[in-house]
C-alpha cells in the first residue's frame, strides 16, 4: 500500500515537471512586436496612399499639370519601373542589415519623396524643375522606399510573431498597403473637386508619410527580438543570398507561386491604376471611381482578415488560396462585363466588392505559403521574388492595356476617349489562366510548420529523458 502512494506521489511529481518543461519550451513574445507592426502599417498605408493618389483623379491631374494620361499613368507606373532593379537589394537588405535598418531607410524615402512633391507646384522653384520633373522625381523615391515597405510584414512575422499569430501579423501588416490604396480612393476625389485644388493633395498626403518617418525613427531600436519566438525564427536567413535564389529557380512549387501570384499582383495592380479611367468613357465620375476603389479595398481587407484568422487556426494554406483564386478569376470575368454597361453603377460596385474579397484574400495567405514551400530560404528572398514578379507582369498588363484600348475622340483634351472593352476582357482571362495553372499544378508541403514540429518533439524528448533519468534513482531510493 505504502509503495504505490510513493509510486503515484512520484508520477504526479514528474508530471508537475513536465507541465514546467512544456512551459519552458514555448518561446517568448515581446510587447514591442505590435508597435513595430504599427508603424509598417502606417508606413505602408502612407505608401499606398502616395503611390495611386492621382489614379482615381487621373482626367483633373492631367490638366492641372497640362499632361497627357499617359504621362499621369506614369506617376503610378513608375514605382512598378522601380521595383524591379531595386526588389533584389532589398530582400537582400531585409535578411542581412535587418528590419530596423530597412524601416528607417525606406521611412526616410517615403518622407523625402512627398516633400519633393509638394515642392513642385511652389511658384518659388526654377522653372526647369517645377511641375512635372520634381513631381515624379518625389514619386521616383517613395518608389524606391515600396520594395522595402511590402517585403517586411512577412520578415517582421517571421522573427517577432509565434507560430500562431504569423499569419494575422502578416496579414494586418500586408493589408494597411490596400487600406492605404482606399484612402487614396476616398479622399482624392473629396479633395480634388477641382484642377486648383492639387496642391492640397499633395500636401495632406506629405502627413502620414513624416509621422511613419518620425516613429520609425525613434521607436524602433532592435533588429530582432532579444529571444526568438520560434524554432524556425531562429533558422530565419539560414542561407546566403545567392545560394537562396538558387534554390528558389529549382523549386517547382515556388516558381508556379511565383508565376500565377504575381500574375495576380499585376492584374490588381493594373485595375487600382486604371479603374477610373475604364469606368470614366462609360459616363461613371470621379466619385463612383473612387467608391469601387475603396469597396474593392475595404471587402478586400475584411476578406483577406477573416482567411487569415481561420488558416492561423487551420493551417490551410493551399486550400484557401486556391478557392479564392478561382473565385476572384469569376469576379474579373463579371467586372469584364458590367464594366462596358451604362447606369449599372450598382453592379459596378457590387463586383468590384466581389474581385477585392477573394483576390486581396490571397496576398498575405500566398506570402505565407511561399515562406512555407521554400524553407529554410529567408523570407524576404522568397518573398522578395514574387514581388519583383508581380512588379514585372504589373507593368506588361498595364503597357498592353494601354495599348488594347481603341480611340472614341481624337480632341486630346478629352481624356474620356478610350474604350476599355478588349483589355477587361484580357485581363479576365489572364486572371482565369493563371487560376485554372494554379489549381492544377500546384502542390507543396509546409517545410516550416514541419520543422517546428520536429524541433519541438525533439527538444520534449530530451528534457523527458531527462526527467527520466533523474527520476529514476529517487524511486530505486523508495
């Protein structure tokens, strides 16, 4: 009798060490991971906002500035020209300097690009430089801060979130981008009733890029966290530069990510750009533009929250990307044809909805999943490529739309001269190929999620052991 109380008394013993065990082996969070996350979100939403503020006022920037649309186009395609080159020095930037020195650099960027902006309808500047020159010389810099500034919500989960919240971290940071795409929607049209009223534009939108700048700054003092969160935070970066890329080109799984995402990243690109100008030759205004701009953000970001809450809990990544896609292929199919409609402002909108819900959904899913079928390659390698994809195929959709487009009016002062039927029509169908090869051809495992796993079950049959083994003389002793 006495033996098994002493048997049950030590049984209860080594569980009460288990229990500690387990406790010790879960990593630590700091507090300070959500302020950084607040201060991308803003920079990135700054960002966003600087990068299409004339799209949805494209026809009154145009004569402000005595342009052609062509010429206001390339204020927003620039920064897509810019990405490019720029994309590979910053993922190597993000996984070699760090977070904190990609943050403050492009923080900066972004700051001293919307100066310059606002500088260029000053009376006071040589006339060489006023208007347009220095105008897209501001917009040439906050396109230099973007690659950094997109690349870093997948960093940034990666070293300072648990397993658990990487992909709601990913997906709040990734997702202040479009949320800056629709203030830029909202308030532009509100403010720019009229030509005169640019300067103003210009300068409220200098506001939100100086306070990013001024927090970055002085509150972000870590590169990474003193402890890691994770098992693979630890592994993060793992392999040099170079060698990563490498691998990535000989990665099946990836390179279909990489070839299908990006597609998708260039059609979205491409519809924020030209929205307004597709539903302006139908007789739509300004105001109804921006409106489906911001519903195809707002239902984008409610979709892409409510996916990221369910794959953290779930882990399916593949599944949720794939029936998103397919159903943002359908959407853009349906915007194709409402768009060429008259008085069906309601359908407009309603599809719009539709295209940002299912389509801006797989953004921070898909960053996450490229992380996962390419570890242990650094995230903002694996990041950064798709990136510069979206980046390239964004520019060719946007040159090819351009060019598809027929002429209704040849007065150039008409900037509403332009159907848009033949390229709506080509970007639904580049959206459906590139869903129909993804649901097909793509198919990985979760690297990351298995390494943690075995990590994990190795580190607890160690410390076991050990519990074993110490336990072991105290019941011989009994």
């Amino acid at each position: 009798m006495q033996e098994d109380e002493l048997d049950c008394d030590n049984v209860e013993l080594v569980a009460e060490v288990n229990e500690d065990l387990t406790k010790l082996l879960k990593y630590k969070v700091y507090k300070r991971r959500w302020f950084i996350l607040l201060v991308i979100c803003i920079l990135n939403c700054s960002n966003a906002m600087i990068w299409l503020s004339f799209a949805p006022v494209a026809d009154q920037t145009a004569k402000y500035f005595e342009l052609s649309l062509d010429q206001v186009n390339w204020l927003s395609l620039i920064f897509l020209v810019v990405a490019i080159p720029v994309g590979f020095g910053t993922t190597w930037m993000l996984d070699t300097l760090g977070l904190r020195t990609s943050l403050i650099l492009s923080s900066w960027l972004n700051m001293t690009g919307g100066i310059l902006r606002f500088l260029s309808i000053l009376d006071n500047i040589p006339v060489g430089l006023r208007n347009y020159p220095l105008l897209m010389a501001g917009q040439t810099l906050c396109a230099l801060a973007q690659p950094l500034v997109l690349l870093s919500p997948t960093k940034l989960a990666a070293i300072w979130f648990p397993e658990n919240q990487r992909a709601t971290a990913n997906m709040i940071a990734s997702m202040s981008n479009p949320l800056g795409i629709l203030f830029a929607n909202i308030f532009s049209p509100m403010i720019v009733g009229s030509k005169e009223k640019i300067p103003q534009l210009l300068g409220i939108y200098t506001i939100p890029a100086a306070i990013a700048c001024l927090l970055a700054t002085v509150g972000i003092r870590n590169r990474v966290p003193p402890s890691p969160p994770s098992s693979s935070a630890v592994a993060s970066s793992s392999e040099p530069f170079l060698a990563g890329v490498k691998l990535l080109v000989r990665n099946k799984p990836y390179m279909i990510l990489l070839t299908c995402f990006g597609a998708g990243i260039g059609i979205f690109t491409s519809f924020s750009t030209l929205l307004q100008q597709i539903l302006c030759v139908k007789g739509y205004s300004n105001d109804l533009a921006g409106l489906c701009g911001a519903l195809f953000v707002v239902f984008g970001i409610l979709g892409a929250f409510l996916l990221g809450l369910y794959v953290d809990r779930t882990k399916k990544f593949i599944e949720v990307t794939k029936i998103s896609f397919c159903l943002a292929a359908l959407a853009s199919i349906a915007f194709a044809v409402v768009s060429q409609m008259r008085t069906q402002g309601i359908a407009v909108a309603v599809v719009s909805s539709l295209f940002g819900m299912f389509g801006f959904a797989i953004y921070p899913i898909s960053m996450e999943l490229a992380v996962e079928c390419s570890y242990p390659i650094g995230e903002a390698t694996s990041a950064g490529l798709i990136f510069i994809s979206g980046q390239i195929q964004g520019i060719i959709f946007i040159m090819l739309f351009q060019l598809l487009t027929k002429k209704l009016a040849d007065d150039p002062q008409y900037t509403c001269a332009l159907s848009w039927k033949v390229p709506t029509l080509v970007m639904a169908a580049f959206c459906s190929a590139g869903a129909c090869l993804f649901v097909i051809f793509f198919h990985t495992e979760y690297k990351r999620l298995k390494e943690e796993a075995v990590a994990t079950n190795s580190q607890a049959i160690e410390q076991n052991n050990g519990i074993d083994n110490e336990a072991e003389p105290e019941l011989l002793q009994a």
